[in-house]
C-alpha cells in the first residue's frame, strides 16, 4: 500500500494491487506510449481507499509524450463502477521521465474533469508515474477549482 496525507488529515491509500497495476505500463523504452485510467475509491472516516484504477481502453489515443482517454467510455465506466459503490476520484498516467510532473494540459483537464463531474468533492486526484513506474518518483496531487496541492507521502 501507498499513503498520502491530505491537508485535511485525511490519507489517500492506494491498495498494492493497484499500485502494481499502474507499475505495468510505465514507459520503460524510447517506444513506450503514454498510458492512463481513472482512479476509483472508497471513503471512510480519515481514509480514502483507492481499490480500482482502469486501464487503457482500445478507445483511447495514445502516443509517446500523449494520453487522451475516450469520454464516452469514461462515463460508461463511472456509472459501472458507481453501482459497485465506488466513486470516480480522478485520474492517472504515465510521463516519459524520472522525475515527472504534470502538465499544463494535465492540470486543465484534471479542473475541467473537477467543474464537470457530479460529485461532492472538493478536489480530483491526478497521479504521474514516472519511467520507473513507482509510487517512490511519482507526481501526487490533489488539483482543486482554484489551486494545485501535490502530496507526500504518509
């Protein structure tokens, strides 16, 4: 499992098994696409456990230094995932560096995704995994209507 400590007080906690599952498409080579899904969670008191990422769809478009995921299919996937009583927390994907940080066209998308969803929350999840693919190098954050927090590890 991987923590995060939210200003809150709250923890963000990815389950080994979706750690694991986002491992397995950092970009490792010069011809790795980028690669991406949608973060899915649970929220107790303090806690909130993400337990489901999704993968690449073979409706997405993806290239080397770009993801662009297939809203339809999103939507289609929140509401599955909804009946299953989890909720859409945000998104993750890939960059090809050590040290990756998000983009600028990734904090737009991720405040557009925020100001268009139902939802209650204050802010959406973006996570960027670097070449290692690793929770240790990866980009953290929590990105809200008026600003960009990334965290640390719990």
């Amino acid at each position: 499992m991987q923590d995060f400590a939210l200003p809150n007080g709250t923890v963000l906690r990815f389950t080994s098994e979706v750690a694991m599952l986002l491992e397995k498409y950092r970009q490792a080579t010069p011809t790795s696409k980028e690669a991406g899904g949608m973060l899915f969670a649970r929220f107790n008191p303090q806690l909130i456990t993400v337990e489901r990422a999704t993968t690449p769809s073979r409706f997405d478009s993806r290239s080397r230094f770009a993801f662009r995921p297939s809203l339809a299919y999103q939507r289609k996937v929140i509401l599955e995932q909804f009946r299953k009583g989890l909720h859409f927390i945000g998104e993750w994907h890939t960059h090809p560096q050590d040290q990756p940080q998000p983009s600028q066209q990734d904090i737009q998308t991720a405040r557009e995704c925020l100001l268009q969803s139902q939802h209650e929350l204050n802010g959406m999840a973006i996570v960027v995994l670097g070449s290692d693919g690793t929770f240790a190098t990866a980009w953290v954050g929590v990105i809200s209507k008026i600003d960009i927090q990334r965290l640390s590890l719990a």
